[in-house]
C-alpha cells in the first residue's frame, strides 16, 4: 500500500490525537510530583542539560512522539539533508547548511561534488581578508586604517549575523579581540536606518559589506547605493575599491555594481538566506570584529550540533526531541505560539533571528507534494531575555493564554557582578527568576492556598494562577563563542525535524514573493506620479486613496 501524503493520515498521528484528553486529565503538579518521569525527560550533551519534564507530557507521549517521527521518516529525511539531495524541491536545490561548519577533511556532496574544499577556500579567504583589515595592511583609500564596518543586508543577511554579535559582544575573549572596532548593521530601506548607521562615523575609517545572497534584494540595494555614495561624495568614487566588499552568491551582479569581484566572498544557493550566519554571510563581518579564530570557535560549536544531531539516538538528541515537543504542542495540544526567553543579555537578539528560521521554514499551508494541510503548521515565536520580559507579557503566559516556553539559562555569566556585602550576586538575581518562572507556570497557584494565605474573597479569581502551562529548561555552561554556535545550530536542526514531521518544505520561501511584487507596482506608480506627474491609477480605491493623500 502507497504510503499516505499526510502525516495527519497515519495511525501515530491518530494515536496522539486520541492521546490528548489523556494527558489534559494530569495536572502538571502532578506529573512533576513523579521523579522517574522527570529523571527520564532530562537529556545532557556537551555540558548542556535539557530539562523538559515541564511539558505536558508523559513518557507514552514521548514514544508516541517516536512513532510519528518514524511514520514521517524522520530520520531519512535527516539523511537526505546531509547527504545532499534536493530536499528543497520547489526550488530544485540541496539545503547543506551544515557543510558550512563542516572540518576541513569532512565529504559532504551537493550534485555529485564534495562541497567542503569550496567552503574551506572562502573561509581561508576571510581568515586572510580580516587579518589585514584588523592589523592595518588593507587600509582604506587615504591611507587610514579601517576598524568601522558597516553590514548592509537584510533578513537571513541580517539577523543571524546580528545575533550572533550581540551575544559575542560581552564575550570577554571576543570583546578584548574587538576593542576599539565597530559593527553596525543597516537593515531597513528607511532612512533613518541609514541615517543612524553612518552617524559618527568617518567615511575615511569605515569599510562597507554589502551582504546580499541574490544581489537584487531592493532594501540592500539601496541601502548599497546609499553607502557607495556616502563614500565617494566624501573620497572620490575610486575609494570604493577600498571601502566596499560583498558577500553573495551572484558574483556577476556584485561586479555590475561596482565591487572588485576579488572582493567578494561566495556562498551557494545550498544554503537558505535564513540558514546562512555560518557561511560568510556571518564569517565575514563577525570576523572582522572579532578576528577569525574567535569565529572558527563558533563554528565548531554548530559543527558539534550538527554531529550530534546526526548521530545520537532520539531519546537523546537534542533538536529531535526539541522538535518534536513543538509539534505536540502546536499539532495536537493547540498551542500555536512559543516564547524563546534566554535569560542572558547577551541573546537579546536570540528571539528575532529564530521568529525568521522558524517562521520564515514553517510558516506553510501546503505539503511538499503541494497537497493543503488539513492542520496548521508553523508556530508563532516571540521573546525576550528575562527578567526584561517578566515586566511586560509574562502577565498573559501566567493568567491568560498557554503560551510554551523556552527557558535558557547560563551557568556563569559573561561579565559577572558580585555587589559587596550582599549575598545575591547579580547572575544569582537573574537566575533565581530562571528558575522559579518554570515552576510558577507548571504549578500555578490554587484559590485552596490563597485562602489560607487569607486573601480577601473577592481578590481569590483574580490572584489565582491555574497552572499546567508548559515550559522547557535549557542551561548551558557558558555564553561562549562556542556555545552561541550550538544555540545557533540547536534551533536550526529544531526547525528541520517540525518541518519534516510536518511534511512540508522549511526550506523555500514563497510567501514573502507576493508582498514584493505589489511593492515594485506602487515604486511604479510613486516615480510615474512624482517624476511625470501621472495620475494614480490601477488600484483599488483604498490604497488609491492612500496613495493619492500619500503624493499631496
Ligand atoms: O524576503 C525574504 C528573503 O528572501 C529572505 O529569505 C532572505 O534572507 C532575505 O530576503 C534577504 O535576501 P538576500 O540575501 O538575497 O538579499
């Protein structure tokens, strides 16, 4: 018999379904009060421990959970990623992210071809390019040495590599690497984006990476053209040869626009946009900042992950179970959103870059056969670093929706602060709450004990906590540039196994392509009307309307 085109047609998906009411019957109290439970819902790799027994979530669920895995080929779907194959159907190409932190020895194929040596050139590349940048042998066009760097790119060219900076910023080896060196981002085609990247700034001191897979994205483009004439009004156009690099995988393009193609670093349409912060997307402008080694450190920290990832037993993988959780609670126990909530400064930008990966690769209505899902897939992803998001939504995660929660939590601090005289350092405060919030949620707080806390009657409803609301627990040892790379690469693979069980394709992007066609029809109309004083025209009467007060 042909296998069934929707996971949601198997028997594992039927058996959780009819599996639901079961667990909805246990308070979280309770199966938190069973030991063996919790002692069988922990996993530990490299130092790190996942903590999961705040799921809602009993260990037949978990085995459940395996046998959907098994029923969506979970694991040679897996395979096939690493192997190279086109998983990424609808745009014909293979989605191999991971040879990205692959060793140098490493054979991993896309089309019949070891793609690694290729991966090693441009990193050997980089090493060698941010050297002589960070030691003043590549100087810009009079002569200054360049410690400012601008990168200008957006989404997948954006938000990982600026994770992965802001958590590398407090670093203490990384920041004693970066001192006297900037790293600004320009994302937004608004102009006060721009406006506040080049202020402060000396065209003389700054070089400009133009980080952009396609080289069409109309916002980078801009935002390129910006920068380039920042530069030349201030040193001559022939000063962008020294000032203006790029990172992309259309070379011709980067050429057309003006950059030295000996100044541009490659990468290869096997690497998704969103998936792209270990290709030189990230490597470049990271290792600028911080120097090459600190990077490589970043990348060996994904590469264990990826290993990891490949090789452990379910029960024990890490993004496996991390991945398959989301797809109970999203699928089956009706949660669509989830908090990513690091209780480290340093991630703030954590919650941002994963919104992408995860919204951007799930966010789909159809199978990969192009068959409409009959549940819905994706999740919704938000965050902040505690203790910052406990004094704003964590209102509605205590009393109002159930909103899955992803603790992470740091055993020791970037740049511990131990306050004289008092017995709680400040890492301590921060994860006091670490701790504590996990269990608030799980167990709540019943109008039985705020009575005999004597609460006034009328205050019981409003100060009663129902609990039973799902978290996990994720402590790593330190924030190192190793540790953000596993975080990193944690996440990735977590997106995968939904996606996969799911059955869709994570891996291409189609939705985001109607939005900008209808942008390119009004930039149309804005210059037809504004240059040649055309009427609006060729759209409804309500952005006709906007459109027309927007001219006056
Ligand atoms: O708009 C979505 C998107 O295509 C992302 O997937 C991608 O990361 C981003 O735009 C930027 O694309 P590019 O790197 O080609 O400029």
């Amino acid at each position: 018999m042909a296998s069934p085109a929707l996971i949601s047609e198997t028997q594992p998906w039927k058996d959780l379904k009819g599996h639901v009411e079961e667990v909805k019957r246990t308070h979280l109290r309770e199966l938190m009060s069973d030991t063996e439970r919790c002692r069988s819902m922990t996993v530990e790799f490299d130092d790190m421990l996942l903590d999961y027994s705040r799921q809602r979530a009993t260990p037949d669920t978990i085995d459940k959970l395996f046998a959907l895995a098994e029923a969506a080929s979970l694991k040679q779907k897996i395979d096939r990623m690493y192997n190279g194959e086109h998983i990424n159907s609808t745009e014909n190409r293979s989605v191999l992210h991971v040879a990205l932190r692959a060793p140098r020895d490493a054979v991993i194929c896309s089309d019949g071809k070891n793609v690694v040596p290729d991966v090693w050139n441009v990193l050997d590349k980089i090493k060698e390019f941010s050297e002589r940048v960070r030691s003043g042998s590549w100087v810009g066009a009079t002569g200054k040495v360049l410690k400012d760097v601008i990168s200008v790119g957006i989404g997948g060219s954006f938000l990982g590599p600026l994770f992965v900076h802001t958590a590398l910023q407090t670093e203490p080896e990384a920041s004693e690497h970066a001192r006297g060196r900037q790293l600004r981002f320009l994302a937004n085609v608004d102009p006060i984006d721009a406006a506040r990247n080049i202020s402060g700034l000396d065209p003389e001191t700054t070089l400009v990476v133009v980080v952009s897979k396609t080289f069409t994205t109309a916002e980078t483009m801009l935002n390129a053209r910006t920068l380039r004439e920042w530069i030349s009004a201030a040193l001559g156009p022939s000063a962008v040869a020294k000032h203006m690099v790029a990172v992309s995988t259309n070379l011709p393009l980067v050429e057309k626009f003006g950059i030295d193609p000996n100044n541009a670093f490659a990468f290869w349409d096997w690497v998704g946009g969103r998936y792209s912060v270990c290709s030189a997307v990230g490597v470049l402008p990271l290792s600028l900042q911080y120097g090459f080694p600190i990077v490589e450190k970043f990348l060996k920290g994904a590469q264990s992950i990826d290993q990891h990832f490949y090789s452990a037993p379910f029960d024990k993988n890490i993004p496996v179970l991390l991945g398959l959780l989301s797809v109970w609670n999203v699928s089956f126990l009706g949660y669509p959103a989830r908090a990513i909530l690091p209780y480290s400064q340093a991630l703030e930008k954590f919650a941002p870059h994963i919104q992408q990966v995860s919204m951007e690769s799930n966010g789909k209505g159809v199978s990969i056969e192009g068959v409409p899902l009959p549940f819905e897939a994706g999740e919704i992803d938000f965050g902040e670093p505690g203790t910052n998001g406990q004094h704003s939504f964590y209102q509605l995660i205590h009393q109002g929706r159930v909103i899955p929660c992803d603790f992470i939590g740091v055993m020791k601090s970037q740049q511990p602060v131990y306050l004289k005289g008092e017995v709680v350092n400040n890492h301590d405060e921060l994860m006091s709450n670490f701790f504590a919030q996990p269990d608030a949620l799980a167990y709540g707080k019943t109008p039985e004990q705020l009575q005999r806390e004597n609460v006034p009657p009328h205050l019981i409803p409003h100060k009663t906590f129902t609990g039973d609301r799902p978290s996990l627990s994720l402590l790593l040892p330190s924030l190192t540039a190793y540790s953000i790379g596993q975080l990193l690469a944690i996440y990735e693979h977590r997106v995968a196994v939904q996606g996969f069980v799911w059955g869709i394709n994570s891996f291409d992007q189609w939705g985001v392509e109607l939005g900008k066609s209808l942008a390119t029809q009004v930039r149309k109309q804005l210059n037809a009307s504004r240059v040649k004083g055309e009427p609006v025209e060729g759209f409804n009467y309500s952005t006709t309307t906007m459109l027309t007060r927007y001219l006056e």
